[in-house]
C-alpha cells in the first residue's frame, strides 16, 4: 500500500520523496509543524508533493513543542553561524524530536495502511544527533515491531543513514531534482542566508559531491571559512 | 531530578502517581488530550496532581490523533459492550497511541530535566494492546537510550507491567488511594456506565482484589456476566 515519506521540505528530503516516487510506491508526504520560528521549509515540501503528484499533510504539534525547551528552531535563541558540527549548533537540537516524529509517521501510516515509513536522516547529522544514527534507527524499527504486533507491519525506510549530505546531492543530481525546489535556511529570509550552518553544510554537500549549487545564498561564500567538522 | 507519571486520570495510572508520590521523587504529572469523545478523565487526572501536590500538564495532540483513525475512543463509532478482552475492544486500538505518549513524555522530561518517565501499562491489556507488552516497553527503553546518547538519561518506569489490574488495586488500597477520585469509563456520563470494557476490568478488579469497590456504577452488576477473558 505505499510508502509514507516524512518531509521537511529540505534539501535532504525533498531527495528522498523524488527517490521513493521513482523507485518504490510513493503514498504521500507528511511534515510536521512544530512551531519553527519560520514555516517556509513547509512551503517547499508541498511543491514537492505537487510536483510529484502525491498527497501532502502538515501536522501541528506546536502544542507538543511548546514543552521541549532549550531550542534555537522553535525558542527566541539567536541562531548561530557556522559549520552545522560545530559545539555552537548544538542549540538547535529539539529533544527526543526524530522519536516523536517517526511515532505519529507510524500511526498516520497505520491509520492510512501505508507499509512503509521513509526519513531522510544521513551520516553527517551523526556528530551531534544521537537520533539520526544507525543505531537509533534499528532500535526504533524493533520498537515499533513490539507496537505494532500482530495488527500492522510497517517498516522503516532510511537509505541515507550511512551516506553523507554529498551522497545525496549526487542521488538527486542523478534523478534530475530540481534543488532550488527545496530549503535549507534555519532562517526564513527571501534567499538562502549562507552563513548559518544548514545553508554551510548545503554549500560544502554540492562543492564535494561535484554539482553545480543552483541555490541562490545571501552571502554565498562564507562556507569556504566556515570549515570542515 | 525527578519522576515523570503519564496519567490520564484512569484507575491505574492515578495508582501509579500515588506510588511514585510517595516511593520516588515525583515532579509532575503528564496526561494527553488526544481528541477522545470525552475528556472526563482528564479531570480526575488534575485532581490526582492537586492531591499529590505537583504540577499536572496536558498535551493537546488532538492534531496528530485526527489522522489515526479507525478508533471508538475518538472517531465516531459506537463503544462496544462487553468485557475488555475480548474481539470487540479491537475497536478502541489507537494505532501507536503509547509510543507517541511515551516519545513526546521523553521530549518533556528532558525539557524539564526530570530522570524517569513512569507509565502504567499492566498485564491485562496484553491481550489486545501489543504496546502494553513488556517487549515493547524494553524495546522502548532501548530506542530512547539511543535517541538522547551523550544528552539526557532518562529511564522508563513501568512496573505494573507483569502485573494484574487486581494487583494494581491491592497497590492502591495499600496507599490508601480513594479509588473515586480515578475514572475509568469510555462513556462521559455522570457515573460509570458498568457496562464498556474499562467499567468491567475495574469493577472486576476490585473483586479479584478482595477490595471494597466505592465506585457508583449506573450498571453494578453487568461486570458479573461479561464473563473473564
């Protein structure tokens, strides 16, 4: 019955949901509004589900967020700039958020009897994502087949947990993504910022991986001295 | 820094707060709003933190469960009668309701620093509720212990798991709990109908328990010929 692609409307995503659309049964996108201080990445995910013909839903859980604390994406924190593996970006993880995402993706899967749920996490959010790691990802499809025993069987897609950001710029690359149809910013401006340390680790992905960044950026080379982690 | 009770306002999970309140260092109680016919219970779960002296937070994700259907605890389907084991209770399955309890009571705990999530899942909803099993909840264990490596420790507390509903009421009468303040019901009435699958188990707990039932049931003697599982 298909596969449900968790999709922020980055980059990284908006890959995966062109990847699942040629490769397998692509059922539909599901984001999640978790009260991100801009909503734009949004806007992007639901061009992608247009341009794949695919059925879109944007989940609030701004109600849940309000009570996970201590982040720059949802709190009045001022955003740093730099390398996105640095300790300063460390002020962007919103706790337990991958575990709280995949669990409403399985019951929105299993409510639409969707066999599969597919998530972007890659290797490079490894350093200071605990929930983007490869053991997290195996010990949350055990979790969920104890859930789910006996009444659904929905399995956990993540090709990219051991591939890094430039992998997947050449996966898209590949399968003819149109990548200024997808947003990376952590800020909500017109174009792309450049400087804080998603639009870094975006710059860096295309310069590694070979191809050419169609991305519009603010400041579009202050990733050459923002470093490598 | 603290325990954590998930607690809808139920029997058990009221039971449980007591314990914690008086075994461990309890910080809050946390109950769920998931769009359910009724919110009675919620309620009584407000009432147990006011007893208990402790801050009690409820989470709206009526805008998640909105995409979870196919359930008589929130779509519009007829609550069936009968005892709580058996084939017709399927109905009020949540698809992964306790996995998405558990991962936003993670992101809450660690918001607040607190060391223990506590929950009240017992041996009698085995039966029909795999995420009531002591699988799913080591399996849980295990998931979040990867999810929050290197940021938070936080532990998974579920020790009427291998026990009864019985159990849980010899627990409570030990602790001295006035059982009334708890609601059990699926239906929203003045009194506990005596007759839904939840009414049964409890009115047939305190039975098995050999403890006087305070409870003021509409129907008092349905439980008796629903029959055990």
């Amino acid at each position: 019955m298909g596969v449900l692609v968790v999709c922020s409307g980055g980059l990284d995503s908006v890959v995966l949901a062109h990847q699942v659309g040629k490769d397998r049964d692509l059922d539909r996108l599901l984001s999640f509004d978790y009260g991100q201080r801009h909503k734009k990445e949004l806007d992007f995910a639901a061009l992608a589900a247009a341009d794949l013909g695919v059925r879109h839903d944007i989940i609030d859980i701004s109600n849940v967020a309000q009570f996970l604390t201590g982040s720059a994406l949802t709190d009045d924190v001022a955003v740093p700039d730099g390398h996105y593996a640095e300790t300063s970006m460390q002020a962007t993880i919103v706790p337990n958020r991958n575990a709280i995402m995949l669990s409403v993706a399985y019951g929105v899967a299993a409510g639409a009897g969707a066999r599969e749920v597919a998530i972007a996490v890659h290797g490079g959010d490894h350093f200071i994502y605990p929930d983007c790691r490869p053991g997290f990802i195996d010990a949350f499809r055990r979790m969920e087949n104890q859930a789910l025993e006996g009444s659904w069987e929905i399995d956990l897609y993540a090709p990219y947990v051991d591939k890094s950001k430039a992998d997947i710029v050449r996966t898209g690359a590949a399968l003819g993504v149109k990548f200024e149809r997808s947003w990376s910013c952590y800020k909500g401006g017109a174009t792309h910022c450049g400087r804080c340390g998603t639009c870094v680790e975006r710059a860096e992905a295309f310069h590694l991986a070979g191809v050419a960044d169609p991305t519009d950026y603010e400041d579009a080379d202050f990733w050459r001295s923002a470093g490598s982690p």
